[in-house]
C-alpha cells in the first residue's frame, strides 16, 4: 500500500527496495509515504509504529526534515536496528 506520488519528479531513494525487503522479510508491515516534513517509510513491527527517512550516501534531510523526530537510516541493517530486530 502506498500513498507516495512522485509528484515533482521526486524520486525515491536507491536504499529503499532493500530496506523496505529485509523489513518484510522479518515480518514488518510497510508503507510508503510522501509530503513536506513526511517520513518515507512508516513501519508495524510487533504492534508498534516507526516512522523512517531513507537517504541513501551521504543524502541530508531537507529543510522540512530538520525538526522532526524521524529516524534517519542508510541501509538495511539501520533499518532492522530502528525497529528492534538487531542491537
């Protein structure tokens, strides 16, 4: 399920198909989502919700980004460690 449009010619980030891959492959429910200040991935893992930004490299958080509390993670393992499936 997905409420992201690539509106703006956004593009998503090259890190997501495998983030959002090893979420799913432990059982994480996820959605792609989109907007000003948004995270890109909102995560269910054991009945709690993480928000996620993806960046891929040394990508930075826009603007909108600054002030919020999302969890900024890179690659796969960032990811699982996020949602508490590693230390």
């Amino acid at each position: 399920m997905s409420w992201r449009k690539r509106a703006g010619g956004w593009k998503r980030d090259e890190a997501e198909p495998r983030i959002v891959e090893a979420l799913r492959d432990v059982g994480a429910r996820t959605w792609l989502l989109s907007g000003r200040g948004n995270p890109d991935l909102l995560v269910l893992f054991h009945g709690v919700y993480t928000p996620l930004e993806i960046k891929t490299g040394t990508g930075k958080r826009t603007k909108n980004q600054l002030d919020v509390p999302w969890r900024l993670v890179r690659t796969p393992e960032e990811a699982l460690r996020e949602i508490g499936v590693t230390k």
